[in-house]
C-alpha cells in the first residue's frame, strides 16, 4: 500500500488507530465505516448498555460516537490533531434498536486549524444531533511517514 | 421519608434515577455521590475501558460523566428536566486510573430555564474539563408526588 | 405579491423584518442581499466603528453579523422563530475594509426546532468565522397571513 | 504607578485597552468599570441604536458586551491573549433603557489557556445571559513590561 495515495493514507490511518481504540471499538461497539481525506463514517448500534434512566441512548454516548468520527476525520492526512472546542445540538432521542450512522466532514481547513461538521442519523435519515468540532493539528504522525 | 424536605427528596429522585441508569453505572462505572437541590456529584475512576487510541479517557466518556451529574442535578427538584444545550471545554487529558470527580451545581433557575455548571477535576484537584448544560423544565415528575 | 409563493414571502418577511431592524441596518450598517425559504445573506463591510483595541473588527460584530443572518434565515418561512443556542468558531480576523458576507442556511427543520448554519467569509473567500444556531418556532408570524 | 502590583498593572492594561477600543466605547456606549487580574466589569445601557426588528437589544450586541469584559478579564494580567472559543445562552430579553451589567471572572488559568464565565444581568439583577470563553495567550505585552 502507497501512503503517497491520499485515500490509501487515509485508511491505513484509519485503521490503525482504530485497532487500539479500545473505547470506541470495544466498550461502545461502535464500527468504523469509511476514513478518507478529510471525512469519516463511523456506525453504532443502540444496545441495552447504552441507554440511561430514561430508556433513551445517553446523550454522553451520542456525543461518544460524534467524537470519535471527528478524531478519525480530523487525523486523516496523517497529521497528529486534537479536538481544540466542540458543541452539539440534540434533535431527537436514541432508541434502543437503532441503528446510528455519524457521517463527519471538514468544513474549513487552514493552516492547522480546522472545523469538521458530524451528523448522526438513524435508520431512517432522521437527523438526531449534530456535533462540530474545531481542530489543531499538532507535531507528529499517527502512522510512519 | 418525608418528599416535602427538598434534601430528602433529592436524594430520592437522585437514587431513583441512578437505580436504572445502565449506561451511568454500568456501562461507565459511575458512582452518585450527592445529589442536593440544584446540585449533584458524580465519579468515574478512568479504566481500561475508558481509553481511546491515545491511551487517555476518550473526551466522549468525560463528556458523559458531566452530562449525567446535569441530569441529576436539573432534575432534584423532582421536575422532570431534559438538556436544551451543552458545551464543554477540554482542559486536561484524563489518564489510566486518574479518579474524576464532577460537581454540577445550579447558577441559574427563571421560570423552566436553568443553567447548571459541571466541573471535572482528577485526584489532585486539577481541572480535567468544564462542561455547561441548559435545562428546560418538562411536564411530569420523577418519583410521584 | 401573492404571499401563497414561498420564494415571495421569505422576501416580504425579510424586507419586513429588516426595514426596523436598526440594530442591524443602521448602527452595524449590514445589507441583505437574500431572504429565501431556509436561507439568507447578509453583507458588512468593515468601517472603523467596527474596530477594537487590537484594530481589528470586534469578534461580538462578526457574531452580530451571523446572528442577523439566522434570524432571517429561520423566520424566513413567516413563522416566528427565536434563537435557542448558539455557538460561533472565529478562524480568521476581520481587517479595515474586508466586505464580510454571511451566508445562512438551514441544515434540519423537524418540527419546531430547526438548525442553521451561517459562514462569513471575506472577499476573497476566505472563511472568517463560522456560526451555528438552533431556533424554535413560537406563535405567530412575521408578515399578516 | 508601580506595574509591579498587580492590581495597578491590571487596571493600567484595562485603560490602556479601552482607550483605542471604537467598538466597545463609542459604537456600543460601554463603560469599563472594573479591571483586575482574572476580573472585569463593564456596563452598558440599552438605547434605540442597540435595538432590533423586535424592539429588543440585538443578542449581538449582548455577546459584544460580553466578548469584551473577556477581553479585559484574560489580558489582565499584562499577558496577550486570544479568545480560542466562546459559547452563550440568552436568558431573557434585554429592553429599552436597560441597565445591563456583566461581570467576567477567571475560573481556571493553567499554562496557557484559560476559561473565563461572563454574566450579564440588568438592573434589577436578573440574569439575561451567560458566557463562556476559552483563552490562549500569546506572545507580547499590552504595555511594556
């Protein structure tokens, strides 16, 4: 595999950090969809585990899902960067059952700042929350250059 | 236990709400340490479950720890109240074993609005993460009244 | 004007709710150039009264800008809508002379929440600062119906 | 005026700011009341050039005043400093005549980067907004040290 092939660089960055994301990928289950220049899709499923007092998807794993879409969008030119603000909107509840799709994408990248808009869907294309993250890339690689 | 002591039915909607709330307790392994009128305290020790990539608390857990002692403390008034808005702001990175205390205390409360201010510090007192929440009084309550 | 035309009566609302804005029409000196169903522009040029300390133009203009922007945006469908939230990333200044132009548009509406997002760039496209709100619809309307 | 006390040095950089700040002082009709390390007070009465379509204070102009009690509070210690992300949430509506208030203070300084509360009340007291802002401070001085 040629890391010089942006998309293939994307990938191997993609999965190379999510092979040790022991939070993501293990506790909250969650499945890593597509890692490109730029954008990522990562999918989970509301299980028992996930749901709160109310019988809904916690707001906190919602968010969980949002983020880590984020960290894989944001470090996929292979430049180490970390979440520098972030806010989320919640629109509709998680059930349990659904299936939640969060599709990430950049908005803006300058200089080693960037915005990177994620929205979380359910199985129907009903939109349940939107996340925005602002980057900054910072020194390092995530894989060997 | 009399429910007209706002200090005893906090804690009595804080126990109700915690006794079902899988994704806090078990999922996370929180603990609910306080739960008062206007004001909650949770903990989360940082597990191997809780670790990202990075091999730090994913942001997303953090996030969820604050959200959750927002729940209890927008709710002890035994008003059902749902979060209208949140933002968090990431200090320090949360590390292996590090013992994250949140305190969610009410700054303001007009009509159904509040605004509640949740601060997670580690073991030695260091602010990990400060998260705001908006509440928006619902019709209905906890425990019966 | 037939107010039945959707285009048509995003115009009117917006002719209507801009010919009293002073706020935005005579103290910060915006134009609007577009009231669309769901969308709106603005533009401001960057004057001295405009400048701070630093000789750059007040981030609190810049957010005045975008907020001016939303409220057209989402009462563009002559149902009264009120900001419910809203947080803005600021990724570039704004220097004496830059023609800053706002973009807003609607990015969900389900039910009476909607989300908006608004851009302002310069004039040479460059992102200046980016801006997302949250609006609930409330009784009644702009423009007679 | 000794700039080896911290109050005198704070103070000196808040008059310094304000002086050549068109936006606050003159366009917007702000007062610097307050300005000490970690700490500021501004004031500002609403009048018709504040008001917008709905014959209230434009929320703009509200994070305005706001935006720059942050200002004076994260610089004050003689240090520059950038807002690196802000949040707010209206609470009430501010009127004609209004006697708005906001006090910024400095809730955790660690190394670089900051996080300052702002809230804005009226005469009567009442809380119309809350701000949140993220500092970073920068290389240089506002007077020489």
């Amino acid at each position: 595999m040629s890391t010089t092939d942006p998309q293939a660089l994307a990938r191997l960055v993609g999965e190379t950090m999510f092979a040790v994301d022991v939070a993501s990928k293990d506790t909250m289950g969650m499945e890593l969809l597509a890692c490109e220049p730029g954008r990522a899709v990562m999918r989970m499923v509301v299980k028992p585990l996930h749901l709160n007092g109310h019988q809904i998807c916690h707001g906190g794993f919602i968010f969980t899902l949002a983020d880590s879409t984020f960290a894989f969008a944001c470090n996929s030119y292979n430049k180490n960067a970390v979440a520098a603000g972030c806010s989320i909107e919640f629109l509709k509840p998680g059930k349990l059952g659904d299936v939640l799709t969060c599709e990430g994408v950049e908005q803006t990248l300058s200089g080693r700042h960037g915005i990177y808009d994620m929205k979380v869907t359910d199985q129907n294309g009903e939109v349940i929350a939107m996340f925005r993250g602002k980057s900054a890339q910072i020194p390092g690689t995530v894989v060997p250059e």
